[in-house]
C-alpha cells in the first residue's frame, strides 16, 4: 500500500510518503525494492547540503534505483546511458521532492533569479531547480514504480 499523507504543524504543511504491504510482511521482491528505494534516499540524504544543485540530486537518485534494478536483472545495460536516455523518469516520473512551508508543495521553485525549469523526462517534474542553501526545508521522497505500461510491455506512443 502506497500512502500519501498531508500532515500540518505550526502553520506549516507537507506530506509524508510511504509504502508498507498490506499483509504486514514484505515478499523477498517487495523488500529489494523497498531497500533500493531507501538507498536512493539515504545517498540523496548523504550528499545533500548547501551549494549542491537540486537537480543533481534527483539524478543521484535515479542512479541509485537504476543500478538497483540492474543488480536484480530487471534492467540491462549501462547505468550512464540509461540516464543519458531518461530511462529514471520511467521508473520515478515525479520529482524527488519539494520545498515545504505554507503549502503542502510550497511556492517558490522557480523564481525569476534561479534555474529556469528543465524540459527532459522526469526534470520537467522537479518543483524547483536552484542550489541547496542553509535553512531550506524540502523533502527526499525518492520512488520506483512499476507502472501498467511496463507490466503489460507496450509503451504509449505520447509517453515523452
């Protein structure tokens, strides 16, 4: 079961994201993709600090779940080129996370002075682009979805 919870505290709001089996035991399945999604937040969570560019992390990200898949020979092929190609925006098609504050995805990331949003796959999804910097508040909600398209192997022509 995937939840999306909005929580509220002091005025301020986000929501928390989280995935658990329904049944209260994870299959050996469940489990490797629940642990290559925890890695790909505990590598955002270790790289993460000001002056790093936000988009860097959701590539960082996306590498880690790459590579994930690949060691459990869901995917083949070289990792670079899989990002080259934004073969990650199939497999987490949001961004990596936002800003938090009087919204629940609060405004502010993409202001006139930052980074102008990037058009590619999965970048276009990010909600704001700019560096790191001291007192930001955002959260890492890295993700790997199998979605229907992959499970029944034909890709919409209007995917991109």
């Amino acid at each position: 079961m995937l939840t999306d919870q909005g929580h509220s505290f002091h005025h301020y709001i986000s929501d928390v994201t989280t995935s658990f089996p329904v049944n209260g035991k994870y299959t050996e399945k469940q489990a490797q993709i629940y642990n290559i999604v925890l890695a790909a937040s505990r590598a955002v969570f270790s790289k993460a600090g000001p002056g790093v560019e936000w988009p860097e992390m959701h590539k960082l990200a996306e590498r880690v779940v790459l590579q994930g898949l690949v060691d459990l020979g869901l995917l083949t092929g070289d990792v670079a080129e899989m990002q080259e190609k934004r073969i990650g925006f199939i497999f987490m098609p949001h961004g990596l996370g936002h800003l938090v504050g009087l919204d629940v995805h609060d405004v502010g990331g993409y202001l006139p002075h930052t980074p102008k949003r990037n058009p590619l796959p999965g970048l276009k999804n990010l909600r704001f682009a700019r560096p790191l910097e001291p007192g930001m508040v955002f959260t890492i909600e890295p993700g790997c979805y199998f979605r229907d398209f992959l499970i029944e192997g034909q890709m919409p022509s209007d995917f991109y």
